[in-house]
C-alpha cells in the first residue's frame, strides 16, 4: 500500500466522540504520571544519599564535566526525561486528529440523515396530495372555480362542458328528488363525492400528524373559502350536499378555514324547497328532512356553544 493510500486514522470511525474524549483524558493521566516517575527516577540524590555521600548529592548538578562519562551520564538523563514526554505528546495529538475526524464523519452522517428525512417527507407529501388529487377531485375543484367549462369528470369519459347549472341539480339530495341513472349528473355527483372524501382524508392526516397544518390550510382554504362566500344555487345545493353526506370532517374545516355552514342550512333548505317548488329541478317529493327537523337542530347547536362560551362558576 502506498503512502497516498494509509489510513492512518482508521480507527476514527469505529469510534464515538466521547469514547475519544475518554482516551484523551487516560493519555493525559498518563503523560503526568510520567513525567513524575522519570523525574523521580533521574534524580540522582536518592542513591547518592543512601551511600552516605551528602556532599556529592549537593555538588552534582554542578560539578564540571571533566570526563567523557559525565556528558553522558546527563545526555541519557535528559534522553529518559524527554522520551516519555514525547511519546505522550504524540499519543495526544493522534487522538485530537482521531477526534476530529470522528466529529467530520459524525457532522456529515447528521447532514446525510437530515437531507434523506426531507427527501422522505417530500415524497410522503406528494403521495398524499396524488391521494387527493384524483381525476373527479380535479375536475370538482375546476367547477368550483369556473361556472362554464371543459373538465374531464372520470378516468373513463372524455373531455365535457359542464355548467353550473348541470351541477346544482345533480346534487339535489335524494331525499327530495330521487336519483336515477342519468349518466353525466351521476358523474357530477361521483366528483364532488371524490372531492369531499378527499377533504376529508387531508383533514385525517392533519389530525394524525402526517401533514403539517399549513399545509392544509393552503390546499382547502382557497376552496373552502368560495364555499361559504357565494350563495348562488349552486353554491346552496354544494352546502347542502356536504352535510347531506353527513362529512363532518369537511364542516369542521369550513368552521376553521372560512366559516361555519351548519347554521345556515335551514335557510338553505328553505330555498331549495321553494326552487323545487317552482319546478326548476323537475319532479321531486317532500322529504322528512326538511327545515323544520334543522330549525331544531340549529336551536340544540346554539344551545351547545352557549354553554360552551359561558365560563362555569367557581365553587
């Protein structure tokens, strides 16, 4: 292997941080205790002083050196007193490189991680959206944008012109004209049944934590937001359908993001009784559910949020 290719580090990554930091301190330990041994041990003063040669202890350090033996005798000294100091010093900065190259892998490893969870998250999100995007979704959303134009309302049927108009009586509720099979109306209505489903999964997946909240908001308040503005007939018969369909969690999301349809639904009912009435949606039959079973209703939901609103009093 040649030089370009050691790995002289190649422990760094079989090791944590603090593992590191640990060795370190042992090396630190370790150089201390040394230095004090080999101090101790050079001194010649010990030895000296057991033979009885006070004398000589005192005038060692600075007698001259006559003689050969002497240079050396204090090289070898100096030699026993340096070499553990630098074996030490050299263990401690391969630790110090050990550790920072332990630091570099963990900070690249922390920034791999980070950008793999984005990357998941993103695609979770778009798998999500494709969940609610679906073809009758799309083409509800293009309705209730446009009053006249060109959707495609199934996977199946081609490109159509569909009005406003054609939508309102599609989603006349059965209980006042019953439904037969007429092909485009029960097309229209799979849309919007599409659509509100798909309201309700996003609003599902807020619940659980699976989208963030933002999120959502951008998707349905836009919607949403036409939803309780306009008071069109098509507009009417879409509230109408909504809690026809008894989609709870889509009524939730108008009261947050817009504003509360449930109140107005007796008023609603009013109106498109009248409209049939009239004969704008052809044949069709009174219904048990009609304002009066609602005006009861909307009374009980006033009652609630009164209750709701009022602090109780403190025993």
């Amino acid at each position: 292997m040649g030089r370009s290719e050691r790995r002289p580090y190649a422990s760094a990554p079989d090791l944590e941080p603090n593992e590191i930091g640990v060795g370190m301190r042992r090396r630190l330990a370790m150089l201390h205790a040394t230095m004090v041994a080999a101090v101790v041990a050079a001194a010649p003063g010990r030895a000296l002083a057991a033979a009885g040669s006070q004398s000589a202890v005192a005038n060692w350090w600075t007698r001259p050196t006559d003689n050969s033996a002497t240079v050396l005798s204090a090289l070898i000294s100096a030699f026993v007193l340096l070499l553990p100091v630098l074996i030490a010093w050299r263990q401690l900065r391969l630790s110090q490189k050990t550790l920072e190259a332990a630091l570099a892998q963990t900070e690249g490893e922390a920034a791999v991680r980070a950008a793999e969870a984005k990357s998941r998250r993103a695609a979770e999100f778009q798998q999500r959206l494709d969940q609610f995007f679906t073809t009758g979704t799309q083409a509800a959303i293009a309705i209730v944008h446009h009053h006249d134009r060109d959707v495609r309302l199934s996977a199946e049927r081609g490109v159509e012109r569909v009005t406003w108009a054609e939508c309102e009586l599609a989603l006349v509720p059965a209980t006042y004209r019953p439904y037969v099979y007429e092909p485009k109306l029960t097309a229209i209505r799979d849309c919007f049944l599409q659509w509100i489903e798909g309201l309700s999964r996003l609003w599902y997946f807020r619940e659980q934590g699976l989208l963030d909240p933002i999120d959502v908001e951008h998707i349905v308040k836009p919607l949403l937001a036409r939803l309780v503005a306009h008071d069109t007939p098509f507009f009417r018969n879409l509230r109408i359908f909504i809690q026809y369909c008894a989609a709870e969690p889509v009524m939730v999301m108008c009261q947050e993001y817009a504003r509360d349809i449930r109140p107005s639904l007796p008023d609603d009912l009013e109106r498109l009784e009248a409209a049939l009435v009239r004969g704008d949606y052809g044949a069709w039959r009174a219904s048990p559910w009609g304002p009066e079973a609602f005006q009861a209703s909307a009374a009980r939901l006033a009652d609630r949020a009164k209750a709701v609103s009022t602090p109780a009093p403190h025993p």
